[in-house]
C-alpha cells in the first residue's frame, strides 16, 4: 500500500499557469515518490483551470505523507509571495463551527 498527499489551491480569476496538459509531473518519471501538478477536473487542462493541486504519490507510510505534504507547503507559500501569486490555499476560509 502506498499513500498520498494532496495540497488544493485557487489562483485569482487573472492568472493563469501556461502548462497545456491536464497533469504536469515535477519529479523524473519513474521517481518515488511522484509529485506532480494538475487541474481539479482532472480532463481540463491546467492553462485553463484556477483550482489546481500538487498532489504527492508513492510514501511507505501515513505519517511520511503528511510530513512531505507539510514541508511542499511550507515551501510552497512563501514561493507564490515572492512571485507575488495571490493562490488561495483555503487557510482563511470561513469555517462553520
């Protein structure tokens, strides 16, 4: 068995990132683990979509998932900021409580 992580994002309604294919991998292929970039709907290519994520594919274990996870997005953030990127990570989202 082997597990994921996923981290979901919303770029402003003006942005868009020019890549024409529905999945963008970010590791040599055949890497383990995989990361990878894609649209939500998974046939919509990523030029055209504002909700996209990197999903992480191929960790042991739970724990090593979340722990990868955390540190892609800990790097993540600070990297759209610099590139003055407003992506909506949902952090500040209204929640019901």
């Amino acid at each position: 068995m082997s597990y994921s992580f996923r981290i979901r994002f919303r770029l402003p309604n003006n942005l868009r990132i020019g890549i024409e294919t529905e999945k963008f991998l970010l590791t040599p292929i055949g890497t383990i683990p995989e990361i990878s970039l894609s649209s939500k709907n998974q046939e919509t290519p990523i030029l055209s979509s504002v909700d996209l994520a990197f999903q992480g594919n191929g960790y042991i274990s739970e724990a090593e998932a979340i722990t990868s996870g955390n540190e892609f997005r800990d790097i993540l953030i600070p990297v759209f900021s610099r590139l003055r990127i407003g992506a909506d990570f949902g952090d500040r989202s209204q929640s019901l409580v």
